[in-house]
C-alpha cells in the first residue's frame, strides 16, 4: 500500500516552481519556488495571466499555442523539456526549462495546466559564453 502523501507540502517544498494555471490561462497555483525564481508573491500572481512571466514579444505565440492544447487536449511538450525565455518581476530575462502535464475534470474536459519549472539562466548564460568563445577561436584558427 502507498504512503500517504502529503500533496499540498510536496508542492510547497519542492525545488523547482510549480506553477497551475487555469483553462484560460489564469494562474491557480503558485509555489513558494516560483515566488524566488520569478520573484512574485502568491498573491502577486494568484488571478493573474501568465503574461506574468511571458516576455511581451512571446506573448501572442504563447497564447496561439495554450489555446490550441486547450482546445485539442494534444500538446508536444508533455515529456520534453521546453527551453523558453521568461522574466522575472524586477524585468530581468529569465531562461527557463519545463514540462507540462494537463489537467481533467472527472467527466475528462481539459481544466487546465500545470507547470514544473527550473531556472535554467545560468547554464543558458554559460552556453552562450562557450559558444561565442568558440566563434572567436575558430575565426581566429581561419584567419
């Protein structure tokens, strides 16, 4: 027989942010690992879009593609890890990695989504580094 789990500490302990948002995109949850990696509170971001965190130039793509998973129950990201630029409450870009996992009402109709997030900037700032040392090396290998 399985343990008794406590879901609601899970969430609250956990590392990486967890993050639930409703049908139409309307944050329902919001771990306190979300709070530090994205720097809103609960109740900054509980009601909220997640335009929250969605750069203003992804926006309408983000949207394109939420509504269409909403529609069709079928996302690709299920099981892949999505590398995405975010930002955080005092402006500063963001690179993220997360998978998504979608939500049923007992009658099976999609209610939403959630989100199991890791900030993923330092690493995405390291490969940068490396590839634009590379770049200058190589060309300075050709010249």
């Amino acid at each position: 027989m399985p343990a008794n789990i406590d879901y609601e500490q899970l969430i609250a302990s956990i590392g990486d942010a967890v993050i639930v948002a409703d049908a139409s995109g309307t944050i329902t949850l919001w771990n306190p690992a979300a709070e530090r990696i994205f720097g809103f509170t609960q109740s900054d971001a509980l009601g909220q879009s997640l335009d929250l965190i969605i750069p203003q130039r992804l926006q309408q793509r983000h949207w394109e593609g939420y509504h269409k998973t909403m529609q069709t129950g079928q996302t690709r990201y299920g099981n892949d890890l999505l590398r995405v630029p975010a930002v955080h409450k005092d402006g500063r870009p963001l690179s993220i990695a997360f998978t998504v996992a979608l939500l049923y009402s007992e009658a099976h109709a999609i209610t939403g989504i959630a989100a199991v997030i890791r900030d993923d900037t330092e690493r995405f700032n390291e490969e940068r580094s490396l590839r634009k040392r590379l770049a200058e090396l190589e060309a300075r290998v050709a010249s």
